[in-house]
C-alpha cells in the first residue's frame, strides 16, 4: 500500500515536470494558426501571466507555463501547439543562448493597452467597422483587445492611457485623400468635409488642416514620452507631410475655400518630420498624390510585388529582430493609397525593414523618437492587393497564417517587452 503511494507520488511529479509549458511553433509547416497564436501570448499577458518570444527559433514562436486553461483555450481558437517539460525548455533556452546562434529568448511581462485613432464613420458616411482597416481586422480576428480614440480624444491627452496607437487610415494634411477630382459632387464626400470642418470648429480651430496637424503633433509628444505609433497607407505620408508643412498653407482652395501658398514647397521643414526628407509636394489640388515620398513609377507588376525582410541580430538588435519575425523572408506585396517608400526621402537614421530592392523602395520602416518608437507599413490590405473602395472585407478565415499580417502583429505585441517606463 505504501509503496503504492509513493508510486503514484512520483508518478504525479513527474507528470507536472513534463507538463510544465506550453511551446507555440511558428514555422509554416507546423502552425494552423499564426495570427491567432498572437492573440493566445496577449492573452496570457493580460491575465497577469508571462510569456517567452523566441526569436528567430522555429519561425519566432512562443512559450508560457502550461495550464489546462491555456490547453482549452488554444484547442479553442485552433492554435498549434506543444507541451514541454521544464528541462526541454531549459534546454532550447540554452541552444538559444549560443553566441554563435543567431537567436534569442524575449520575455514579455505586460499586455499593452491598444487605441486605435480612427473616426466613427468613413468618409460614405458609414459606421466604421473592424474589415475597413487591416490592423483593426486583424486585431478583432486574433481576439486583442482595442479602443477606438479621435482628435478631440487627443486633444484632451487621452493618448497617456494607452501603450500602442496605430493611425487609421487618415489624411493628416486636411485635404480628404485628395479625391477632390472624383469624388466632390458625391453627397459623401460632401457630408464627410462638412463633418470635419464642424469637427475643427468645435475644437477651435479655423481649418480641418490646423486641426489635424495640431493632433499629428500631440501624437508626436506621445512618441516621444514613451508611446509606440503604428500606421499604414496614407496615415504614413501625410502624417509627415503635416509636420514638414506647420505654419505654411499647402492646401488649395477646393479644400479650405482660399489658395495655397504658392512658396509652400521652399518652406517645408524636414527636421520636424520623423521619417521622410527631400519630398516633393504635389500642388496640383486635383492629382490624386501629396508628394514624391508615395513610389509611384513601379516597375513590378503584382506576380512580382515582394517584400524582402531583413535579418537583423537577435541578441543585440532586439526590437527589429522582433518586428521582423516570420516565418518567410519574403511577404507579398500590396497597394493602398502610400504603396512604398521612394528611399531617396527616406531619412538615414530611419531603419529599413523591408523593401524591394529591384523598385529601390521601402516597404515598411521603423525609427525611434524621445523615448518612444514608430513603424510605418506601406499599402491597405496585405491579402487584398489592390483594394478599392466598395470591395468586399477580407475573410481572415481564409488566410490565417498570413505573413503580412505576421508583420501588424508583431509591432502590437513587441511593446510587451519595453521595460523604460514611459515619460509623462
């Protein structure tokens, strides 16, 4: 009877010991769910647990203490996944403190409170819905929490609630996507400029475009006090154009009812932007385009269209190493209304982390500010190439080991890894 006992004893202790943590491969073969597999790591985070990113090893993949409700959870969501015992993490934790090895153990302590800026309603007058943004889509589909904010929201400091902010699809130089040319008789286009300029008046402000570059600006002292910015397709381009642009009138008279200054172009100032220098406005109020930042003569066509990413040093360049993980170098293409980065406007302490270098251009960039850090990711929909207003949402069912949408993911989760606190 009693060795009976001490049997099933160490039975059970062995069994615990085997069962210690949860292993989330990454790699392609192997994984039926990489975007979800994010939203598992958040949510052990915003739990009060811990989580390990290791990088670089089998496609960036993630480890936390097992739990039968973790167990559930993943079976739930369709997560792949592997349960180690301590000494077989151990073990991959040393393969992994190689020097010679080019990977690394991250281990993240908090979820980050997520906002995103966007309006209540897109520029047809109608309700904003997750699939009208990639992040936001990717976000819901993953199940990770998010807020939505706006300018007044900004403008009464609300964005020192929150860790991340990615930047909805938004014209930050008050000139509504310029689709002036084709859109102006619509009834929508014409609601959505009355909407904004009631928006401006109410906050004190004479233009949309005085409002929107005094809420690029607060967006920019929260990159520096600490935040982590995000942005995709025009949020990218105008948001720098904005900040070049302050004090001087580049908007014509379509927009604002008076004319532009015809010295504009003479008057930018590069030092106040974060990634871009040497642009080119485009004056015409009637083209489709801001500036010479947007790549516009592509030589590729879309069988041709790849983001090549690159392999940056995951035991001493952490956060590019993170914002990079994949589990292919290379991510398809695609187009929104800022496709690519032309490098000649690329500033040279901006780091480069994608491109294609046959169309010499960025694809998706990252640079820090202050205390805080931005990413900017070329084009509107990674699984839709080219998307065109009226198409119907993308089914992430359907693409769920997506590697352009590995890229959204890793800039929201990478923050749970920052130790400074932020300055306020």
């Amino acid at each position: 009877m009693k060795k009976g006992i001490i049997l099933g004893f160490l039975m059970f202790l062995c069994a615990q010991a085997w069962a210690s943590f949860i292993l989330i491969p990454m790699e392609h073969e192997t994984q039926r769910n990489h975007l979800k597999a994010y939203g598992i790591t958040y949510w052990i985070l915003d739990a009060g647990g811990e989580a390990y990113w290791l990088l670089n090893y089998r496609g960036g993949s993630f480890a936390f203490a097992h739990s039968s409700r973790a167990e559930k959870e993943l079976l739930t969501r369709g997560v792949s996944y592997e349960v180690i015992s301590d000494s077989q993490f151990g073990k991959i934790r040393s393969d992994i403190g190689d020097p010679e090895v080019n990977q690394e153990v991250i281990k993240l302590e908090k979820a980050p409170k997520i906002a995103v800026y966007t309006p209540d309603f897109n520029s047809r007058g109608e309700k904003i819905q997750p699939w009208d943004d990639a992040v936001t889509l990717v976000l819901t589909y993953a199940e990770i929490p998010y807020e939505t904010i706006y300018d007044r929201d900004v403008l009464e400091n609300k964005l020192a609630e929150y860790d991340w902010l990615h930047l909805h699809h938004e014209d930050f130089t008050g000139q509504y996507g310029k689709f002036y040319a084709s859109q102006h008789t619509q009834k929508w286009y014409r609601e959505n400029q009355r909407k904004m300029e009631e928006l401006a008046g109410s906050l004190g402000f004479a233009k949309v475009s005085q409002l929107k570059l005094s809420v690029a600006k607060k967006i920019k002292e929260y990159i520096e006090g600490g935040g982590f910015m995000f942005a995709m397709c025009s949020a990218t381009d105008t948001y720098d154009i904005a900040l070049a642009a302050e004090g001087v009138d580049i908007v014509g008279n379509v927009y604002d009812g008076d004319g532009m200054d015809p010295n504009a172009q003479s008057k930018l100032d590069y030092s106040k932007t974060l990634a871009f220098k040497d642009f080119r406005l485009v004056m015409n109020p009637m083209e489709y385009e801001h500036s010479s930042i947007d790549h516009k003569k592509r030589k590729v066509t879309p069988k041709t269209d790849y983001i090549t990413l690159f392999d940056f040093s995951a035991k001493y360049d952490h956060i590019p190493a993170m914002l990079t993980q994949n589990h292919t170098t290379t991510v398809k293409g695609f187009m929104g209304q800022a496709t690519a980065f032309s490098k000649a406007y690329v500033k040279s302490d901006v780091l480069i982390l994608g491109d294609n270098k046959a169309d010499n251009e960025a694809r998706y960039i990252h640079g820090t500010h202050g205390y805080g850090t931005w990413t900017f990711y070329g084009g509107h929909d990674p699984e839709d190439y080219r998307h065109y207003v009226g198409d119907p949402e993308t089914d992430l069912n359907l693409h769920p080991n997506s590697p352009g949408y590995r890229l959204i993911l890793n800039n929201i989760l990478f923050p749970a890894a920052k130790k400074k606190k932020r300055k306020t």
